[in-house]
C-alpha cells in the first residue's frame, strides 16, 4: 500500500473512532468559515449533526432533526422559521447552492453524512439569502476503509424499505462508493401516500499526498400520491374542526420529482501554506403536480355569510410543471502567513451560479369548470373526474438567474488570546422573468467580523456582526410597476459564549442576537389595478422586521454511557415599523414561536450491547399567516438498540403518547399543518 493510501486510511480509521466515543459531538467544520475549523475557534454559531445522530433517531428526512436545532421550526414542507424568518433556500450542498429537493418536496437522509447549521448572516461567504441562517447537508462520500451495510425498514402505516451501501479501496489511489435506497409508506392523510427511490456514489481519486478528488451522483425519484398536502382546517382556538386525517386532495393528485446531480471536488496543496478547494455541481430537477386547492367557502345555509359553519368548500384544480436546470463553480485559495508576529489565514476565492427555471401551469376553478365542492365533514371523495375539468392555460414561464461574487476573509491571531475574523463578498447577479422579458440587475457587498476572545483552552467568547440581502424575486420585480424594488437587506449583532467540559467530552454554546431586516415587498395599498398603473407599483419595499433572541445548546458525553444533545431557544420578532399581512397583533410574525426546546438522549447498556433513548421537543403558541391560534406542544419519542454481533436492530417510536397538534399555521382556507401521530419505525442493518 502506497504512503498515500495508508494515511488516508489511518485519517479515516481515527475519525471513526473518534465519533464512535462523542456519538453527538463533532466540531470541526468548514461551514461559515470556508476552512477547516474547530468550532470553538470561529466567532459563529454552529451546530453538527452527526450521522449517527441521524441513524439513532432513524431520521429520513430534514423534518426529523428540526427538534435537535436551536432556534429552527417547521413552516411548511422543507421551508423553516430560521430565528424568526421564514426561509427555504438558504439550502447548500457540500458548501454550494444546489438543491434536489427545491420547491414543495423535503430533503431525504440517505446521501448525508452530516447536516451543519449556521445561524445569522451567511452572505459574506455564501450570498443572497434570508439572515436567519443557512443548513448545510454533507454528502457521503468513498472511503478506503471498507465498509458494507444492508438495513431494511418497516414500521405502520405500511412503511417498508431497504438501503445498501458499499465502500473501500479499488487501488492505493482509488476508492469507490455505491448506494441505493427505496422506502415506501401510507400518509395518515386521506389519499395520500410516499415511495422515495435514491441511487448515489462516487470516486475518490488521490494523486500524490497533496491533490484529491472526489466525484459523485446522486439520482432521485420521488413520488408522493394525493400531495401537495395541505392543512387541517381548525376554529380561532387552534383546534382541529376535522380529524387531522383530512386532505382537500383526491385519490388520483400527485406529486412527482426526479433529480439528477453531477459533482466534482478537487482539493490541492500547493505549498504547506496555500491551498485550493474547487467544486463542479450540476444539478438537474424536475417536479410535476396535480392537485386540488382548497378557495373558499360556500354560502350552503343560506344565512348570507360564507364560512366554515357552511362545511363546503369550493375547490380549484391545479396542473403544474417545474424544471431547474442549474449549474455551479465555486473555488476558494487558502493562504497561511505570518507578519510581524501575528498569523494570518486568508480566504479568497468567488464563485458562479447560473439556473434556468421552467414553469407551466393549467387551472380548473370551482364547478364552472367542472370542480366540485368538497365536504370536510361528510367526505364526498371521487365524485370528481379531473380529466372532464376545463382547464385554462395561466401562461406561465420560468426564470433566468446568473450570479457571480468574489469574496475575501482574514483570520487574524492577535496572541493566543485573542482573534478577528474579517470579510467581505461582493455579489452581482442578473434575473429575466422569461414570462414578461422583465429583467433585473444589482449588486451588493456584504461584510462580516467577529472578535474572538479565548481565555483558556476550555472557553471562547466571541462577538460578531453580519450583513445580508435577498435579491429582488425576478416575478415580483416584473410586477411592481414604475418604481423599482430594493433587495431586502438584514444585519445582526449576536455575543457568544463556547464552552468545552469535563474534558472536551462536552460542548454547550449560549448566543444572544439581535437581526434587523429591512425592504420587505409587499403589495401596494394605494395601488388600483387598471387605473393608475403608470404611477404607483404594485409592490412596494417597506419598514423595519426586528428579531432579537437568545439560544443555548448542549452536546456530547455526559458519561461513558450517557450521551445527549439538548437545545433551547427565545426569539421574538416583530414588525418595528410598516404592517405587512402575515402578522397577528399587528406586529408579529406568523409561525414565530417565542420558545422551543429539544432533548435527545442516548443510554448505552454494554452488558447486552444496547442502548435506550428519549426524546423530548416542545415548540410554545404560535399563530398562523391569517392570525389563527397554532397551540403549544410537546412530544416524546423513544428508541431501543441493540446489537448481536454484526446485525443491528432498532426501534423508534415517534409521538410516544399519540399526541394530536399542529406544527404550523397556514391560512384559514387550507388550515394548520397537522403534526404525524404515533408512527413506528424498525430497522435491521447488517455490516460486513
């Protein structure tokens, strides 16, 4: 076995021995910083979520780690209230935008060896985006350790699967992964069901001890029958008026995604002071849909008022299809040097994103075109064919973005005690709505700094500020009118204290922040459509959206048997100045609870080679897009594993007690999103 070769094993060999004793803990990552970094050492809030974290809550989807997340709930589908902002594209592969999963589908497990977290601005290194944070999902990759895994899954609700995964060396140079996963289930919603089919792997390729690449694919089909799910409609007081098996949607809805992505990864050292990592991502998707949307209710009593004492509701039937077709180059140099005394490591690199959009779109409305009503009390499914629907073509079209940035960052190690990480990115993009021909063009620079102060080896305090901006959305800016919209802009102070315990078996981070955002868009009041469409927008920037919070998490190994991952989280955002729709009160967002909390623990029992663990989250009242009530709740979940040689089994049991609650709010129309019952999940893995 060459030089090479072996190191590479004996890195590996280490790391897995070193996440095999801290399970939850990791702290090293390259998120927020674009180095490699221990977390204690960079002025952020991070948080790793280890695979073996995901294996021991039997995760399959992003939805699963939510509760393991400070200061992150469900909105809807894969979009989160990120410390108080509505957010579902601050989403990134491998450190590069690419999302398979965009649009109403929820991002799968399988291909993930970690998910990173990082909370506040990230548009000094990573771009446009929402200021509450950024999640960062890290692809499983080849290994030279060689590694076999079949597990097969079942559960209720008809849940069965299986997944194998091979890896190992092909040559002292050469290493290979190949992955396939399929996985099948029943909703608790009427007409609904899953079938989720993934094919993944890859090459590693070293040359020298200097350069590697890796390349990988990740092929994914999924179909979701009766989708796009909506809410369960509730009263004032946030109660479900249906049982929460409810679906506006009928048997023959659907909705179906294919995804195809093409990466590669090649790091270099140059010198033992500069250094390159460069990342090739193509991503290809495709989704289509079929569904029935629930509009509004229908005046069935006669007493002059349309409301859900009424129990009918007209539906509409919508027939859409959206492509992406995206492709991404990031490259980034690492130089280490020292001058008069005080090191330096400096960023500098840029990247280029450019994605076209396709989008089309047919629509059926209410019984003039052929749609009928829907019951929610006396379900009367089927009574509707969707291929007799007149359906009107909306003549829609996709998008045209190119984004191009160039950004620098310098961490520079006053003493031993003391560090600042400083940074700046400069962003140009261009947006054409192929619909309208509209098109849009801007730039933005986007600073970062952060003050790390390190008393001891065992805690930093840090204090940062960060800047950020969402482009304009090339459709809203197509319909604003005469006067053009700004991006929206956010900037955060957040003061952080990091401490590693009881021998760095343990790690716990406590943040307090404050995030000012600014230019939201929303529609013009003063504007009337036909009448003085040459002088006022249709949409227009406005006011001032202030979060302000604190989080605290905990991590690691209380114990040779005990470990445990534990978060809690304060935030309250409000509207400062302006109004928008989406409040309640006046002043509050809607899905922004004021508390949340999250408990994950695990006890290792070595006499039988098992573990039980326990799971807690709570998310405290929140309130929905048409100022409905979304109750408090809390639910428990459980596990048991246990091992016989190289087979491995587990049990998880989510929503122990069968709790009925809502995780989010919606509209009154459409309701709440229903949080899953009881659900069992059983797995059987097998190494060798």
């Amino acid at each position: 076995m060459s030089v090479c070769a072996q190191d590479q094993q004996d890195v590996e060999q280490i790391e897995v021995k070193g996440r095999a004793q801290q399970f939850y803990l990791d702290s090293h990552t390259r998120l927020g910083t674009k180095t490699d970094a221990d977390i204690m050492e960079i002025p952020l809030s991070v948080q790793v979520l280890t695979r073996q974290l995901i294996q021991d809550q039997a995760a399959r989807d992003i939805t699963d780690m939510y509760r393991s997340i400070a200061g992150v709930s469900e909105f809807s589908y894969s979009g989160v209230t990120f410390r108080g902002f509505r957010d579902d594209g601050n989403v990134f592969y491998d450190g590069v935008r690419g999302d398979p999963f965009s649009g109403f589908s929820v991002p799968q497990l399988f291909n993930v060896e970690r998910v990173e977290v990082l909370k506040g601005p990230a548009a000094s290194l990573y771009g446009g985006g929402e200021p509450g944070g950024m999640i960062n999902y890290v692809s499983r990759k080849p290994s030279f350790e060689e590694k076999k895994n079949i597990t097969l899954t079942g559960g209720n609700f008809s849940l069965a699967g299986a997944s194998a995964d091979f890896t190992g060396a092909l040559s002292d140079t050469a290493a290979y992964r190949l992955g396939g996963f399929y996985e099948s289930q029943d909703s608790f919603r009427n007409n609904a069901d899953s079938e989720n089919i993934e094919l993944a792997g890859g090459m590693t390729f070293l040359s020298g001890q200097d350069t590697t690449l890796n390349t990988t694919f990740d092929y994914i089909v999924q179909n979701l029958g009766g989708n796009r799910l909506r809410g369960v409609p509730v009263d004032d007081n946030g109660n479900f008026i249906v049982d929460r098996s409810y679906n506006a949607n009928e048997k023959g809805d659907y909705q179906e995604l294919e995804a195809l992505v093409l990466q590669a990864n090649l790091t270099h050292n140059f010198t033992d002071s500069l250094s390159f990592n460069g990342t090739l991502r193509y991503l290809d998707n495709e989704r289509e849909q079929a569904y029935h949307e629930s509009r509004s209710w229908v005046d069935a009593n006669g007493d002059g008022e349309a409301n859900i004492d009424d129990q009918i509701i007209r539906r509409e039937y919508r027939k859409q299809y959206r492509a992406n077709d995206e492709i991404s180059l990031t490259l980034d140099f690492v130089y280490d040097f020292d001058t008069g005394g005080i090191a330096h490591q400096f960023l500098f690199g840029g990247d280029f994103h450019n994605m076209e959009t396709e989008y089309d779109y047919f629509r059926a409305r209410y019984e003039a075109d052929g749609v009928a009503n829907l019951n929610i009390f006396t379900l009367n499914y089927g009574i509707t064919d969707p291929s007799t629907y007149d359906l009107t073509d909306m003549n829609r079209d996709g998008n045209k973005r190119q984004r191009m940035s160039a950004y620098i960052q310098d961490k520079i190690q006053f003493s031993p005690s003391w560090a600042l990480l400083a940074g700046a990115r400069l962003d140009h993009f261009d947006e054409e709505n192929k619909e309208t021909l509209a098109e849009y063009s801007d730039s933005d620079i986007s600073p970062r700094a952060g003050l790390i102060y390190t008393p001891s080896d065992n805690t930093t305090v840090y204090l940062n500020y960060s800047q950020s901006f969402n482009p304009v959305d090339p459709n809203d800016f197509a319909e604003a009118g005469p006067v053009q919209l700004s991006p929206e802009t956010g900037e955060q102070v957040e003061l952080g204290l990091k401490q590693s315990w009881l021998d760095n078996r343990i790690m716990t981070t406590v943040a307090v922040y404050q995030i000012d955002k600014e230019n939201l868009v929303i529609a013009n009041p003063d504007y009337i459509e036909g009448e003085n469409d040459a002088t006022e927008p249709a949409l227009i920037n406005f006011g001032l959206v202030e979060s302000e919070g604190a989080e605290f998490t905990l991590v690691g190994d209380l114990t040779n048997a005990i470990s445990v991952t534990a978060n809690y989280a304060y935030n309250d955002t409000r509207i400062a100045s302006g109004e928008t729709a989406n409040t309640y009160d006046g002043t509050r967002l809607a899905n922004t609870p004021r508390h949340q909390a999250g408990l994950w623990t695990r006890y290792a029992i070595d006499s039988i080679d098992s573990s039980v663990a326990f799971g807690v989250d709570y998310v405290s009242e929140q309130r929905s897009l048409d100022g409905q009530k979304v109750n408090p709740y809390t639910v428990f979940d459980a596990s048991w594993t246990t091992s016989w040689d190289d087979l491995l089994l587990s049990i998880n049991v989510r929503n122990l007690f069968d709790k009925v609650y809502a995780v989010s709010g919606f509209s009154e129309r459409n309701g709440h999103f229903p949080g899953e019952p009881r659900e069992i999940v059983v797995q059987l893995s097998y190494d060798f």
